[in-house]
C-alpha cells in the first residue's frame, strides 16, 4: 500500500516475470478498479484466472470450470476462425460463495498461487 502512482502495479508485474517464481507458482494480478460490487469482483477474479489458466492448456480451464458453478464458458470464433475461450458472468446470486469456489481451486492446483489485487481503493479517492 503507497500513496498513487508510486509504482505498485510495475513492482507486482517484476516480481511475477521473475524466473523462480514462474517456475514454482500461477500468479494472478486482478485489476478491480472498474468494479462496483463484490458481483463483479467475483467476475473479474474469475476471468484473471481463466486467462492464466488458459495457456496451460484445455485440461486445466476445463477443470478451473467445472469447479466454479456460476461461471459461464463461452466459445467465440476470431476473425481468422479461431476459437477464443472467455467466461460470462452467469448468475452469481451468491458471490461469497463463488469466492471461495475460485479459492478452493486455486489452493487445490498443484503450484501454488499467488493473487495481487490491484487498485483496492475507495472510489474517489484519486
């Protein structure tokens, strides 16, 4: 925690790039500045992490939802006809308990993982 602009998001980012820890843990940098409520916190935890998970491969996304009942997957065709994989927001009436599915997930992986919150602020803060 630091007065804004201090440089917080480029000191999370460096430490995520460094070899050892790419190596050992799944990191996840969630940027909640744009959400209102825990809903949409909820949702954008879920997408940081599916887009993560996304690169390991169909095998571990498709576990990360099957894990996670009120998060929609949804397929989409690029421009060139490939498949892009996304997640809507489904019907999250309990976001508490979404959060802690996501959690259960994650401390379940087989690397540990890591998750920085970014831009936790009271709005109109500055």
């Amino acid at each position: 925690m630091s007065p804004r602009r201090m440089g917080k998001t480029w000191l999370i980012r460096h430490c995520f790039q460094q070899d050892e820890l790419r190596e050992q843990a799944y990191t996840f940098l969630v940027d909640i500045y744009a959400t209102n409520n825990l809903s949409e916190l909820v949702f954008q935890l879920g997408q940081t992490v599916l887009g993560v998970l996304k690169s390991r491969g169909r095998r571990v996304w498709e576990t990360f939802l099957n894990a996670i009942s009120s998060l929609r997957p949804s397929i989409t065709f690029d421009i060139n006809g490939n498949p892009e994989w996304s997640i809507g927001l489904g019907d999250i009436k309990k976001p508490v308990a979404t959060l802690d599915e996501i959690f259960s997930y994650l401390n379940g992986c087989d690397r540990r993982c890591i998750v920085a919150i970014d831009e936790f602020q009271t709005k109109g803060s500055g």
